[in-house]
C-alpha cells in the first residue's frame, strides 16, 4: 500500500513491475520498504526513550 501511494517514487517502480508481473522484483521491493520502515520506527522509537 505505501508504495502503491508514493513513498518517494519507489511506488512507480513497484507499480511497473507489477504490471510487468516481475514478481521476484515486487518481492525484493516489498521487502526493502518492510525493512526501511522498521528501522525508521526502530529509531524513533529510541530517539523518543530519549527525549521522554
């Protein structure tokens, strides 16, 4: 879904080769956004810890 929205232009690379039924490449690109957006929560978790 984020990237389906923008998510800084990854989005029109997962629609493409969604539409192109690359699917080991959808995979490869879900993956990275799981793993970017857990380690953005990750941080700000710690960055809150600290702050709070």
């Amino acid at each position: 879904m984020l990237g389906l929205i923008g998510a800084g232009g990854i989005g029109q690379t997962l629609f493409d080769s969604m539409n192109s039924f690359a699917y080991a490449q959808v995979s490869a690109i879900a993956i990275v956004i799981v793993v970017a957006v857990t380690l953005i929560d990750m941080l700000s978790q710690t960055i809150r810890a600290r702050l709070l």
